[in-house]
C-alpha cells in the first residue's frame, strides 16, 4: 500500500492519502514519518500480523476475563 503526505497538522499529526487517488485520508503523529519528510512525499506502508503476540494477547485477556466472572481458567 502507498499513500501520500498531504499536509502536517498543528497537534503534532499528519495526513495521509491513500496513493493513488487520494479517495480516503488518515492522520498519524508525525513521529512516525522519517525525520526530513515533505508534504507529497509518498510512502510504502505494510502491515504484518504478529501471531505470537496477538496469541499473548488474546490468553491474557481471557485470564482476566476468567478472574473478573469467578472462573477457574
């Protein structure tokens, strides 16, 4: 996925279209952009799921999930 920096906001954000055409945008703190970036510069952006973590996740709140109703695990 590609988007496009279309302007930086005063709270710190930025927004983002998606690249191209622009149809949808999203704010982000600045601080994730590489220092130097430029209203118009595009950007590859991936998402990876992190099974191991999401798995953690998902235990720990079934664990507090169990404490708060009385269950036993």
């Amino acid at each position: 996925m590609r988007v496009q920096l279309d302007k930086f906001e005063d709270n710190e954000m930025v927004v983002l279209l998606l690249y191209p055409g622009g149809r949808r945008s999203f704010d982000v703190p600045r601080e994730l952009l590489p220092e130097g970036a430029r209203a118009g510069d595009v950007f590859e952006v991936s998402f990876s799921r992190d099974r191991e973590e999401t798995d953690r996740l998902a235990a720990e709140n079934k664990s507090l999930l169990d404490d708060l109703l009385g269950r036993d695990g």
